[in-house]
C-alpha cells in the first residue's frame, strides 16, 4: 500500500528525495510516465512534474494534473519536493498542491543542512552565502535573485507566508506547535521555517503532526529524510543488492555548474576514465556531424572497455550566451536553447548506451529526464544512496530495462561523488 508520495519538479529531485525512504527500508518507484502504473508493491510513489523552469501558470497545471492521479489513487499525503537551491516556482507548485490535496497548512523547510543549505533568520544560505550570491543567481533557466525564503515563496503564491525563526525552535517542540497553530489562526497557511541542522528539521515534522492538522510537507531531500521517524513509520523491506557492474560505465554531464566541473576533474585525477567533449554551441548548428563525431570517440573507447565521461565542452558564460545567440537565430528562447541541447546529448547517449554501457551516472536534471525519455522508460525503481541526497536505481521498462542508473542535481554533491559512483557500481567499495 502506498504510504506517501513524492511531487518533485525535476528528475534529479525526485530520485534524490525518493532514495531517503529507500533507505529506511521502504520501496520507492519513480514515475516517469503517468499514463501507466506504479507497482503494486511499493510504498512511496514519485511523480516528477518536470516544471522547474516552466511559466508559472504551467507548472501549476503539471502540479494540478500529478495530484489528481494520485487523488484517483486514494493518496493523500505528500511531500512536495522543492529545489534546495530554491530554483523554479516554489511558491506557485506548493499553494496549488496545498489546495488540490485538501490541506490544512504547507510546513516549508527546503534546507539540507548535510550538504550546507540552511535557512537562518529567514535567510537561505549555500554554504555561508545568501543563495542569490552564488551561481544559482546565474541559472540560465531559473535564476535564484532572492534570498529570503519567505520573500521567494510569496512572490510566487496568493496565499499569506509567515515565517517561524530558529527562537521557536530553540524552545522545543511546543513552541513550534504553537507557532504553526499561530499562524493558521492568522490566516497563514504557507509556513517556511528557519533550519540549520538536521536535528531542526526533525523537529519541524514532529511539531507539524502534534499539531493534528493535515500538512502538505515541502522541502528537499533533508526533510524527507526525517519524515519515516516523524510518521512513526517500519521498515517494509531491506535495502535490495546494488548491482554489479562488469561493463564499462558512462558518465553524463548535462551541468554547466561550477560543482560539476570540479567534481568532474576530480574523478579524471583519480581514475582513468575517457573523456568525450560535447560541443553544445557546434550541436545547436550542426545537430547530425557534432552528434556523429561524439559517437565514434565515446563509441571507440567503450568498446574497449574503458568508462566514458561525455560533458559539455566549454561551460562558461561566453559559451552560455553564443549557445543563446545561435537559438535566437533559430527563434529559440533562451530556455528552450537549454532543452534543445539536452534533447541532443540525449539522444547521443542513447545510441551509446544501446551499444555498449554497463550503467549510468547522469547529472543534470534536463539532461536525466531527457535520456530516460528517450529510452522509453516508465520509471525507476530506487536501491540505495551512494552519498548524501545521491541515488542509484535501475530503469523500469522501456529499452534498457533494468539498466542501473545514478542521478546527482548539477549543482550538488561532494568532489569525490563520482570516483565513489564508480567505486560502488563495480563493487570495489561498500556504501
């Protein structure tokens, strides 16, 4: 029976939300195509809305029509995962899933404080940076140019936000409980809450179901981590095996993110793996000799045996604005120049995939979802996390069934992410 689901706004969000109930030792499938069905014999279900980078307007209709599935379905409770770099329309998707699963309030605490993301005097922090002081402010889809949490969500919802600071946490429980009854009793139904550490977030799901009202939890992968214990939830089912894999592996980067690159070399200082450059800007002008000229060099060393890393060539912001100025020319906005190149590198990874590839890894929630689509697959049944708020799983159906894969956001994860990735997928380290 399904216990929860999961409405995520991209695929690298849903799968890294969906892997911290696999690993309380719940079963988790991600649906990627909602015309068919979860199985059966799941307890999470995940449906990805792909609306980040949306029109407001369009994002809640995506939101509109995956509670409406899962209205059908007889679920009702949810978390409403949101970006932890606060990118995409956070305020709109969460107030239209509010209303469409007859809630009584959304408790709203994106933070990962594993990873350094946390909210602290209603400011939300990467790092010790307020948000629209990193890159993310550069987001060619969904720049982030605010930084106070409550600030974000109101521009984006017609509901009252309130803010609950870390005073009322340092209180303990029956402060938050008040604090949120406050809050509904004004009128506030859209609750953000300050959190700077896991045990913060711990609090803020025990505190929201004290208080007996039905809650729409918003958050990222830190939230949902805490939600089992705070559901008063048991393990169903162990963490199934990892796979082994004995063929060789290949690693997609669809991210221009400054974390990528860095996590990039450093898997190239440590193992010896091959590395494929996709030039963006020439596939945008020449989609069939860029896409035939990858193939052949990713193609040759696979067949030998070797792992590949196929990424974007050049990930600076010259390379950003001619790859926008060429879409122009071909009366492409300035997002649809983004999906444009996904829909090109997936469609390389494919035909590589198709013939020779033993697993996965892909970064990058356009370019994840576009590859997944392209192989026609229903889902993915999540097995475990390799490291924090990063996943493995194996495709369900479509052409590859059963293919493990690794997804990781673009902007996310520690250096060594993909050297462990590696590690694991070929059993040369336990997790």
């Amino acid at each position: 029976m399904i216990k929860l689901a999961v409405i995520a706004d991209d695929l690298t969000g849903s799968n890294d939300t969906g892997v911290q109930f696999a690993k309380f030792g719940m079963r988790v499938f991600v649906v990627l195509d909602r015309t068919m069905e979860a199985p059966p014999d799941i307890d999470v279900v995940v449906v990805n809305t792909n609306s980040r980078s949306l029109p407001a307007a369009e994002a809640r209709g995506n939101v509109r029509a995956a509670c409406r599935w899962l209205r059908k379905r007889g679920i009702r409770q949810a978390i409403k995962k949101v970006d932890s770099t606060l990118r995409g329309n956070l305020g709109a998707e969460i107030e239209e899933a509010m209303i469409e699963l007859e809630c009584d309030a959304a408790v709203i605490a994106p933070a990962f404080p594993r990873i350094g993301r946390i909210t602290a005097g209603g400011y939300y922090l990467l790092g010790q940076r307020p948000v629209s002081e990193t890159e993310m402010a550069r987001d060619p889809k969904a720049p982030v140019t605010e930084s106070r949490l409550a600030a974000v969500i109101q521009s984006q919802a017609a509901s009252n936000v309130a803010q609950v600071e870390l005073d009322a946490l340092l209180q303990g429980r029956e402060a938050v409980v008040a604090s949120i009854l406050q809050c509904l009793d004004r009128g506030d139904r859209l609750i953000t809450f300050d959190a700077t550490t896991e045990e913060h977030l711990a609090l803020i799901a025990g505190a929201a179901v004290a208080t007996g009202r039905r809650v729409l939890w918003a958050g990222s992968a830190g939230l949902a981590e805490v939600l089992p214990a705070a559901l008063s939830w048991s393990p169903t089912a162990g963490v199934p095996a990892t796979p082994e894999v004995r063929e060789p592996v290949l690693i997609v980067a669809g991210s221009i993110s400054s974390v990528t690159a860095r996590q990039l070399d450093c898997l190239r200082s440590r193992r010896d793996v091959k590395t494929v450059r996709f030039d963006a800007v020439a596939a945008l002008g020449d989609r069939e000799q860029t896409l035939g000229e990858c193939f052949r060099e990713a193609s040759h060393w696979l067949t030998v045996g070797d792992d590949v890393v196929l990424e974007i060539g050049d990930r600076s912001p010259d390379a950003v604005a001619e790859a926008a100025a060429v879409g122009a020319t071909q009366g492409l906005a300035p997002g649809a120049v983004s999906d444009a190149i996904a829909d090109r590198l997936s469609e390389l990874t494919v035909r590589l995939a198709r013939r020779r590839c033993g697993a996965l890894v892909l970064t990058g929630g356009d370019t994840a979802v576009a590859i997944c689509r392209r192989l026609q697959a229903a889902g993915i049944r999540i097995i475990c996390e390799i490291a924090p708020g990063v996943p493995l799983g194996c495709l369900a159906g479509g052409q590859l069934d059963g293919l493990p894969v690794v997804t990781k956001a673009g902007a996310f994860g520690e250096d060594d992410v993909f050297v462990r990735a590696l590690a694991i997928l070929k059993k040369e380290k336990e997790i």
